[in-house]
C-alpha cells in the first residue's frame, strides 16, 4: 500500500522503531490499513482518530475534514516533526505533505509538496520523492 511504502522510507528524528499512523477525517483508504504492520525500518499501528494533544502521532492520514478542523490541526502539530498525507490531490495545497493521486484506470499515485515536507523535520529518501509525479507547491 502506498501510505506504508511512503512510511518505510521516512526518517524521523530520534528514528523512533514503532510508528503511530492517526487516521482523521473520512478517508477512502482508511478501511484497508491493517490495524498492525511491519516495513522494512518501522513496526506501523494505525489509530483512528486522533489523541487529545496529538503528540502520538508519527504520521496522518487525513480524509475529509472540515477547513477548521484541518487548519487546527496544522496549529497542533505545527514545530513537531509529523509526516501528512491527505486523501485527495487538492491537499497538497492546502498543506499536507503528501497527496493520494490515483491515476485514470487504477492504481498508485502520489504528489508531494517539498515546502510542506522540508519545514517537517522528517526526511523521506529521494527515490520516494522521484516517484511523485508533481512537485506541488504551497501557494
């Protein structure tokens, strides 16, 4: 799946060995993240919702979510080294990290913003970048 091959080549600070992916909002992929999983550096639970002081998070999946409630997020975890991806291409622009983009006809895809991603503090390996097939920018 391509939100735990995006995580298997993150790097945060400290390279924590157990990642908590937070699932938030409606998400179309949501559903099918198994609740526990191993890649290749991180052991990878998944969480629906979203602790109260958000600090528990490594990585979120973020769905539909109201502007508000995204633009609080952003506030909670603004500073901390917290790796986004959002549900639709468009949440490059509003700031997330990485976008979901699957193409016409089926299969993965993915965007990224590298403003979003380098302000962050997490490092993602640069053949991960060269998958993305738009380097979004923040407007």
């Amino acid at each position: 799946m391509t939100i735990h091959g995006i995580l298997g080549f993150a790097r945060w600070p400290g390279d924590p060995h157990q990642i908590r992916l937070c699932v938030v909002g409606h998400t179309r992929y949501g559903h099918a993240l198994p609740p526990g999983d191993r890649n290749h550096r991180h052991r990878v639970t998944v969480h629906h919702g979203l602790p109260a002081d958000s600090r528990g998070c490594e990585a979120i999946y973020l769905g539909d979510l109201p502007r508000r409630q995204w633009e609080a997020l952003r506030r909670r975890i603004a500073g901390r080294p917290v790796l986004t991806i959002g549900d639709r291409p468009e949440a490059c622009y509003r700031g997330d990290m990485f976008c979901l983009d699957p193409p016409p006809g089926g299969g993965t895809g993915f965007d990224v913003n590298l403003p979003s991603l380098a302000r962050s503090g997490v490092r993602v390996h640069p053949g991960v970048l060269d998958l993305a097939r738009h380097q979004v920018r923040s407007p």
